[in-house]
C-alpha cells in the first residue's frame, strides 16, 4: 500500500515538473516572438517619418543613368584606405582633424568617389562642429539620403548620389534659408578652386 502511494506521488511530481517545463518553455517562445516582432518593427521603422526632407533632398530627382558602379577592388584601387573607409564602409573621421574643416578658398566641392559637384564654397559655413558643414547642397538629385538607425542614434545619412558613396549625416540644427546643416567627412570629398578672371 505504502508503495502504491510512493508511486502516485512521484508520478504526480514528475507530471507537475513535465507541465512547468513545458510552460517554461512556451512561455521562452512567446517571449521570443515578441522580440522578433519589436527587431521587426525596428527593421521597418518607416523611413518617411524619420528622414529629413528637403528640395535638395529628394530621392526621386536622382539621376540613374548617370550612375557611376565599381567593384570593392576598384575602389580599394582608385582611393587611399582613409578615403575608403569613409566612403565606401561608412566610417567618419576624427572631428576637428579633417582638411576641410577651415577651408575658406572659393570654389566647388565635388565627391573624393567620382567629381559629382556636391556643395559650393558659398554653401559652407563654420558649424563648430569639427567637421565641414554646409547649410545646403548644390542641386537636387546631387545628394542621396538613407535612414541610419547605427550607434543607438537615429540620423539620416548623406550619400554622394552618383556613386553612393558616404559623406556624412544631414541635421535640422543648421541656419536660415534651409535650416539645415550637412555634417560632412573631408575624406569624401576634394575641392576645386575658382578660377580668377
Ligand atoms: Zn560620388
């Protein structure tokens, strides 16, 4: 008899302990999706809430068929590693250490990637930032914009619309008439003077 209910005991133990696993276990997977669901949403955040706008900022003025493709190694080629790991791999480099950083000559901004004219010397201002600000670009169609959700920050990254390559990010905190300011690395970009007449 006393073995009888020994048995019935550590059945009904071992079906308590089976049910507590399995609702362990149901609720890890629960826990899991809800996860899976917020990476979701996170990975959809919709980019035109999020972007800045601008007439110089719109992706639909883009050329494509002027569109300027290289491989990795054609780029490694043609730029210096510094230029590459901005450009192509979307570094940024040091604040306050760029060669364009206090540049005052007149003249034109054009991509380190592939001379698409960027921003004029008149467009630049001193942002004290530590990196070349302008407070407008060139044209529309020159610039290509892209939601950059890296480093727990919400920006919207500055792409040379040509070659795609990286130039910086584009913030609202810049001076009248746009209100903007695009934050870019003198590493992706070169400089060409005006001629004198
Ligand atoms: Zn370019």
């Amino acid at each position: 008899m006393k073995n009888i209910f020994v048995r019935i005991c550590f059945i009904m133990v071992f079906v308590y302990a089976l049910g507590s696993c399995t609702q362990a276990q149901q609720k890890a997977k629960k826990n899991n999706q809800e996860n899976n669901t917020q990476a979701k949403k996170e990975n959809t955040m919709d980019e035109n809430k999020w972007i800045i706008k601008d007439k110089t900022l719109d992706n639909s003025k883009i050329d494509s068929t002027s569109k300027v493709v290289k491989t990795e190694e054609e780029w490694k080629k043609q730029l210096t590693s510094e230029q590459f790991y901005i450009l192509r791999k979307k570094g940024t480099e040091y604040a306050f250490t760029g060669k364009f950083y206090k540049h005052k000559e007149k003249g034109m901004y054009v991509c380190a990637g592939c001379g698409n004219e960027l921003f004029t010397s008149e467009q630049k201002y001193d942002s004290g930032c530590g990196w070349p600000s302008f407070y407008d670009a060139v044209a529309a169609g020159k610039i290509k914009t892209s939601l950059d959700t890296s480093h727990g920050m919400v920006r919207t990254e500055i792409m040379c619309a040509r070659c795609d390559g990286h130039l910086g990010h584009v913030f609202e905190d810049g001076p009248n008439p746009t209100g903007l300011r695009y934050c870019v690395n003198s590493l992706s970009i070169d400089f060409k003077k005006k001629e004198e007449k």
